[in-house]
C-alpha cells in the first residue's frame, strides 16, 4: 500500500474524527494539520492521530493527496486562496462545511474547481472539539458530496471510494439543493432549538419552574441548542438567504397552529398530530440518517457501590466496547436504569445476551 499525506484545516468534533478513521483504516498515512488551538494540536500527536502540527498553513501541505477544511465555514473559505499555491494537480481539496453554496461560490472566483469536491458529513452532535472526536462518528453515516463542474470524474469516483473505505455513505448533491434540504432539516432545527429554549430562559418564573420541571420532550427537542455558537452563527450568517425563506414558510406552519388552536379546531388539532407521529414514525431508524441509530440497552443495577463498574468489567472482559454509560431516570424507568450504548448492533445484541446469563435484567427499547 502506498503512503499519502493527507492535510487537515480545523481539528476539531469533525476533522478530529476523520483524522482518527483515517488513522484507523489506513495507518501508515502521514496525517498533519493546522488548528488555531495548539492544545489539541499537541493532543492529536500525543494520541498518534497527526503526525505534524503546523503553525500556519505552510509548505508541509504541500503533496497532500486530499486536503480537509474543517474549521467553521466562514474560516473554510477564507482559507481557500493560501492554499492555491501549495496544492498540485493532484490533490483533492475537500471540506466538511455545513454550507456549500459560499464555499464553491470562492471556489469558482478563485479559479479552483478542478481541485474541489464539498463535503458534509451527516454526522456530528452538539458537542465540539477534538477531544470529543471519535473515529466511529461518520460511521454509517450518509456523506454528502458536492463536486464542481470541472473536477475530473476520477477525482469524484476515488473520493466516493475513500469515503466509503472510511464507512461512511457518499450521496452525491448539487450544492444549491444541499443548502435548501439542510436549511431545512439541520439548520432550521438548530434555530428552533435554541429559540425555544431561550423563550423559556425568558418567561420562566423567578424560582426557575420551568427549567427545574422540564421533561423528556423538552430535553429531547433541544439537545442541539447546546452546540458551538461560533459554528452556527457562521451557518446562518452563510446559508442565510435559504433560512430566512423556510423560516417564513415554517412560521407560517406556527400561524397556522395558532389559529387552530384559536378556533377549537378538533379535527385539524387531531390531523396536526396524526399527520407528524405517522411521518415521524415511518423514517428509517437505520444509522443512514443525519442522526445515527444508538444501539443502546437498558439494565436495572442494584443500587449499590461497583455495580456500573462490575458491568464495565464484564463487557470488557468480553471485548465488547462501551460507547457510552449512565444512569436515566425517566416516566419509562421510574426508578433509573443503566442505559449503555455501543457502537454496532452485534455488540448490543451480545452484551444483552451475556448481562443475561449474569442474571441482569435487560431491556431493548
Ligand atoms: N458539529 C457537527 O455536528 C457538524 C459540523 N460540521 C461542520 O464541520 C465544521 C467543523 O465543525 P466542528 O468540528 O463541529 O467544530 P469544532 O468547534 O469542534 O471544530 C472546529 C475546529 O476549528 C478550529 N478553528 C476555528 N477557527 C479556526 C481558524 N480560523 N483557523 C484554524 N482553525 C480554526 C477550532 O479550534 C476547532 O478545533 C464546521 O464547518 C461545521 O459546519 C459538519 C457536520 C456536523
Ligand atoms: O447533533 C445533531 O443531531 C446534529 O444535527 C449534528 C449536525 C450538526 C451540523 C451538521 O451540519 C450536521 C449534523
């Protein structure tokens, strides 16, 4: 096999992850990146993900085979004209933006199409930085590609196939559609969450009810009100055009709402949601979505020191890994389960089998 140097731009949540399945699959590649934090710079050589630390973008990205923009995206376009002079023909400049119209809008102006293939993995959560990176994060996960017009089709079939050889799912989109459908199941969601949550912040009472008493559902539809400001003010500042026009379109969906409400409309109260839980309902719960499957377990514990660790010690023991551990207390599990994630479905289905034979009881929901 033979070695390549691929460059990363922004080592964070994202360039973190694909630096490390990179690292993972493909281990004798030289890897090295420039991130303005030089403390997770200094982590991801620690680690035995990057090679070399840059301090700027200079002369070490010169001869990288791809080349990944992973800052916020206004930074990821800023970058473009340095890194004119130090790629060659053969390098594929890529980015992981959540916007693309503006970044192949400098592409053209800059006379760099026939090195650039957008990208955007369909993977992510709200937390940031390298230190939350992980290598399984674009697993499974759709990868949207968006090739210029004047990349060679080679470029695109060898992208797609690195890609995939990362365990992602390439889908191929024109950059303007990429904007209008992640306006509106990303970006528009994004905008929502926080809103909903700073009107509570707003109109709770002086002792804080609201936050204190807020459920499951509140929680569920907000857990991406918690992401990075700087990334998401960046998108809407970028993909503002689209937002603005599906934010009207939604408010009028609210509108409407509001007026049924008013009129003590039954049937379009009822219709309201019929119509949501079954289109809810009928998306595939496979990890091909912008959110991945969880397969996850649930395990009532004796409430006694050690049980999280002897649990911890038997999937371990057992070479299965632990994606993620905790207790949940919810209306579902009155009284608190151990919820455990892992990363594939194999492992969730052999821990349930082994918590079993060790006399657990085990829920899958
Ligand atoms: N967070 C998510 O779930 C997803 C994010 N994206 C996109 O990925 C990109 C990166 O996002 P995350 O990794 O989540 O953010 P992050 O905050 O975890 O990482 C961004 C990294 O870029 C670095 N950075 C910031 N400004 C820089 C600059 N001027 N020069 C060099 N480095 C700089 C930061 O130090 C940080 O390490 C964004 O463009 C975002 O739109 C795409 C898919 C999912
Ligand atoms: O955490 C989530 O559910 C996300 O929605 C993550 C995410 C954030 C930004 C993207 O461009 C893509 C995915």
């Amino acid at each position: 096999m033979t070695s390549k140097k691929i460059g990363f731009i922004g080592l964070g949540l994202i360039g973190g992850s694909i630096a490390k399945a990179i690292r993972q699959y493909y281990p004798e590649y030289d890897i090295i990146a420039f991130d303005k934090n030089k403390e997770s710079l200094a982590l991801a050589v620690q680690e035995g993900t990057i090679h070399t630390a840059c301090s700027s973008i200079d002369d070490n990205f010169r001869g990288c085979t791809y080349i990944f923009l992973c800052a916020p995206v206004n930074y990821n376009a800023a970058y473009l004209s340095q890194l004119k002079s130090l790629i060659d023909s053969d390098c594929i400049l890529t980015d992981v933006g959540s916007v693309k119209t503006s970044i192949h809008k400098e592409v053209i102006r800059l006379g760099m199409e026939e090195s650039f293939i957008g990208g955007h993995p369909m993977a992510g959560s709200e937390k940031s930085g390298f230190m939350n990176s992980k290598a399984h994060l674009i697993e499974n996960a759709y990868y949207i590609l968006t090739p210029t017009a004047k990349v060679a089709k080679e470029k695109v079939s060898a992208y797609k196939e690195f890609v995939t050889s990362l365990k992602a799912l390439p889908v191929i989109l024109d950059y303007n559609e990429h904007d209008i459908i992640t306006g509106t199941i990303s970006h528009l969601p994004h905008i929502i969450a926080s809103t909903l949550v700073n009107f509570v912040h707003d109109t709770d009472t002086a002792d804080g009810l609201m936050k204190a008493l807020a459920a499951g559902g509140f929680k569920d539809i907000t857990r991406i009100a918690s992401s990075s400001p700087v990334m998401w003010q960046q998108i809407c500042l970028k993909n503002g055009e689209n937002i603005s026009h599906i934010l009207g379109h939604y408010i009028e969906a609210l509108t409407q709402a509001k007026e049924q409400i008013d009129a003590e409309n039954e049937t379009a109260l009822y219709s309201m949601f019929e119509d949501s839980r079954d289109y809810r309902n009928s998306m595939p719960n496979s990890s091909a979505g912008p959110i991945k499957k969880q397969f996850a377990l649930y395990c009532d514990i004796i409430d006694e020191a050690g049980g999280i660790a002897t649990i911890a010690t038997i999937l371990a023991s057992n070479h299965i890994s632990i994606k993620n551990i905790g207790i949940i207390h919810n209306r579902e599990f009155e009284e608190g389960v151990l919820r455990i994630e892992f990363y594939d479905e194999d492992s969730a289905a052999n821990a349930s089998k082994l918590l079993q034979k060790y006399r657990y009881v085990i829920y899958e929901v």
